[in-house]
C-alpha cells in the first residue's frame, strides 16, 4: 500500500518546516522532515559523519542512504504507532530533493499535491536562513557562501522535482507572505481535496 502524500515543496528557507510542523498538528496528519532525520543521527553513526560532510558543504547526501534511511525512519514511526499509513496523510518535507529520488520513492508514495512555496527573492530567503542560524543552531545556515551552494544546489537538483509531478499536481503558494497567510492558503488546498 502506498503512502497518501502532499509534499511541501520549496527554497531552503521557504517556510517547509514551519508549515510542517503546524500542519503536523492537525488529526490524521503526519509530518516528516528529511533534514530532522538526518539532524537526529549522531556523529557516532557513519551516516551521521556522511550528512555533516555534505551538509556543510550545501550539498545533498547521496540518495541510496538518504532513501535507505528515510524508509527505516517512517517504518520505525509507524511501528511506533506515531504514523497509521491506512489513516494518516504523510507531509513530507525535504525529500525527494532530486527527480532520481521521486523516482526511487514512486512506488512508496502516492502524491496527491505539491505545495510549492515560492519565493522569487533571494535576498529574503538569505536573510532567514542567517536568522534561523542562531535560533536554531543550524551550521549549515551560519557561512553566507554555504548558503549560497544550498540555494544552487535547490535550483539545479531539486526544482526539476516540479517537473516530475507535473502542473496537476503543483500548487503554488506565495511564500513571501506572513506564516499565517501561507498556512491558509495549504489549507484551502488540503480542505478541499480532502472532502
Ligand atoms: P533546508 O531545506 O533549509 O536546506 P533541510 O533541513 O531540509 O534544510 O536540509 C538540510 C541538509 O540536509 C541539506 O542541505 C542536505 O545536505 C541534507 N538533506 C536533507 N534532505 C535531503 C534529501 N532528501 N536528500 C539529500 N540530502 C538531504
């Protein structure tokens, strides 16, 4: 069985995780941030070694592990009782970031909308990833040019992700806009196709 899947989509510093975590709160609602998983291994751990490395630099770990690793995480959730796939909506934030990765997870998930938050100035996204720098200890956020490499890095790796969908699916969502403006806009979204 498929996971049923929206996908929030968007720049590093777009506003996925906020929008995550609210969205995550409604009943039969389950988030998921890749970045999280990854956050929460430890340096101890070889895969944890692979993501400070690659992280630190703007780029993306490779997509075997980071598959490999989503696939236990939300197998893990689900034995935990936190995920019900017969029940929940998946929210995935932070993968698939590439159209190699939606390939390798086409038969895992079922994506019912892409929520693409988008944001055409740069300068603010810049500005919010150095702020969330310090509010949330984020290394990868504190050196302006490894910002700049995860912004190349959205912008040739990931963006192709809109294309593998396709426009049926892709929402766009005004990500300039105040959290709760953006959060009713999903949510216009989510409450008509839920119905
Ligand atoms: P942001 O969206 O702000 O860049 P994330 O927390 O989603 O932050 O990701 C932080 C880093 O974790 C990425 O720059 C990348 O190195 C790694 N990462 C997260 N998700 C993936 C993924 N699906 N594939 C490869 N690398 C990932």
């Amino acid at each position: 069985m498929k996971y049923r899947t929206l996908l929030l989509f968007g720049a590093p510093g777009s506003g996925k995780g906020t929008q995550g975590k609210i969205l995550g709160t409604i009943p039969n609602f389950f988030h998921c941030s890749c970045g999280d998983v990854f956050r929460n291994l430890t340096i101890d751990n070889e895969l944890g070694r692979i993501f400070l490395e690659y992280s630190s630099k703007g780029q993306l770990v490779p997509d075997e592990p980071t598959i490999e690793l989503w696939r236990k995480n939300i197998q893990a959730q689900t034995t935990f009782g936190r995920f019900n796939p017969e029940r929940d909506t998946l929210l995935l934030d932070g993968i698939p970031r590439n159209p190699q990765q939606a390939e390798m997870l086409k038969d895992t998930i079922d994506v019912k909308s892409v929520f693409y938050l988008s944001c055409p100035d740069m300068t603010k996204l810049v500005e919010r990833l150095q702020r969330r720098a310090l509010r949330e200890n984020r290394l990868d956020d504190a050196n302006l040019d490894v910002i700049r490499d995860r912004l190349q890095t959205y912008e040739r790796d990931t963006k192709p992700v809109l294309e593998f969908y396709g426009p049926k699916l892709v929402y766009n969502i005004d990500s300039t806009q105040s959290p709760v403006n953006v959060l009713q806009d999903i949510l216009k979204v989510v409450a008509k196709t839920a119905s």
